[in-house]
C-alpha cells in the first residue's frame, strides 16, 4: 500500500471546517448501505473508530498482492480497480464518492485480489480490521451486509473479466 498524503490535515479538513470530525464520520456512515441500518449508537462506535486518509491523483491505494487490514469509503474524488497480469492490466471498474471497497479485507487476512488507483485526489474514510472485529462480535448484521455487497462486486467483476476475454475461451 502506497503512503498516503504526508499532509494529512488538508484532508480532514476539507469541506467540513467548524464541524467535528466524528460528526462528518457519523454522516458518511449513515449513507453507505452497508452501514446506513445500524442503530445511531452503533453507527457512532465506527464512526468514531474511522480515520481520514488522502491520495494524489495516481497514486495506489493499495496494490493487487498487498496484505491490507482496512476497508475503505470513498469520500470525494475517484480511482479505476484494475486487474493486474503479467504484460497487460485489465480496468475493472470505476469507484466514486460514496462507494465502499476494500471490505473483504475487514473479513480476513487475503491478498487484495486488484489494484486501486487514484485517478483524481482522493479522500477516503478508513476503517481497520481489528477495530471492525471487535464491533463485528457484538454487531453481526454489518458482516452479512459486507459480504452481500462484496459478493455482488466479485461477481460483477468477474462477468467484466469474461467478457474481455470471451475470445479466448474454447469449448471442448
């Protein structure tokens, strides 16, 4: 996974001057679907849990093949999921300001099956493993949500994929 910004403040403090951090938190949470059904006491456990992340346009958020512990949210700007092969990569997928990726990750310890890079800056709400763990053993409903919307994704990315390379396939 790639070092986000260095300057870490510009991004928290985008668009919400004046606001507290685990209010904005609160009020991103509450429009993603897989968290938006989670009574506000819950909700607010995550929020709080959540940290602010940046990345410059190109950079990766993380790598196909790296070991990462975090779910992401994209709060603003946008990035391409590619499929990365020996001499050519696939694009998968675009990913705007309020879709959640990376979710797996919070579910158990895999290489991250794509890569995801910034095409624009991007500010993304970050939740770890643990953290998501230790909710998850008292709020089983979010993990059933997570692997609903994951499953989905897969299989979406997976039709993507043999479309691209319907050319290929022989039938014995």
């Amino acid at each position: 996974m790639n070092s986000p910004m260095e300057n870490n403040e510009e991004c928290v403090l985008s668009e919400r001057v004046g606001r507290c951090e685990l209010d904005a938190n609160l009020d991103v949470l509450r429009k993603i679907p897989v968290f938006s059904g989670i009574p506000l006491q819950r909700l607010k456990l995550y929020a709080y849990l959540c940290k602010r992340v940046c990345y410059r346009a190109g950079e990766f958020i993380f790598h196909q093949g790296d070991s990462d512990d975090r779910g992401y949210i994209m709060l603003s700007g946008s990035a391409q999921i590619v499929r990365e092969y020996e001499d050519h990569s696939v694009f998968l997928n675009e990913l705007r300001e309020g879709e959640f990726f990376g979710g797996v990750a919070l579910l158990s310890d895999i290489q991250r099956l794509f890569s995801i890079r910034a095409t624009t800056r991007v500010e993304c709400l970050t939740l770890d493993r643990e953290s998501f763990r230790k909710l998850l053993v008292q709020f089983p409903e979010v993990g059933v949500k997570i692997l609903d919307l994951m499953i989905k994704r897969i299989v979406l990315m997976e039709e993507k994929l043999m479309q691209k390379h319907v050319h290929e396939c022989v039938y014995g």
